[in-house]
C-alpha cells in the first residue's frame, strides 16, 4: 500500500465559476480545510491526480494555487487558545 504523506493547498482564483470548480476538485482530496487552505493526505498517485483536475479547472494566468509538502519531522506550532465545543442540552430539528 502506498504512503501518504501529508500537503497542504491553497488557491487564489479569480473568477467565481472556476472557485467552485477548485472547491469541488479539492474537497474530493481533502480531510480538513479553513477557507482556502487544505489538508490533504495523499499517495503520489492521488498528488498526481490533483494536480491534473486542478489544472484543467484553473486560468494559468489569472489564477494561483500551491500543493505544499509538509515535513513529518517537523515542530508543530500553534497560535491562539483552543475552545473545546459545548453541546447544548438540547437540538431543534425542524
């Protein structure tokens, strides 16, 4: 079975048909995202796949993305105080 290993993506597109294009590509890729930057685990097969249906969907010229590799041996830092969530008592479904 082949390796994951872990990329982060960004993109800055500029029209807003081709956004969601990016957005739809990505989210099949991705674990986890905040706006859009995204962490993706993939096997070179899959970075590879990316790659090309994302630059089927973006203007070369207009449009920038970044698939960046990230260390596995590297010192996570973080900033900020996390806030664990608080379920309410109680959930409204209507």
């Amino acid at each position: 079975m082949p390796q994951r290993h872990l990329f982060i993506a960004a993109y800055d597109v500029s029209d807003a048909q081709r956004l969601r294009d990016a957005l739809k590509v990505l989210k099949g890729y991705a674990s986890g995202r905040q706006k859009s930057v995204f962490e993706c685990f993939l096997t070179p097969a899959e970075r590879r796949a990316l790659l090309k249906e994302i630059a089927d969907v973006l203007d070369a010229v207009e449009d920038r993305f970044m698939l960046l590799r990230l260390e596995p041996r590297g010192k996570v830092r973080v900033r900020g105080k996390g806030v664990k969530p608080i379920d309410p008592p109680w959930f409204y479904v209507g």
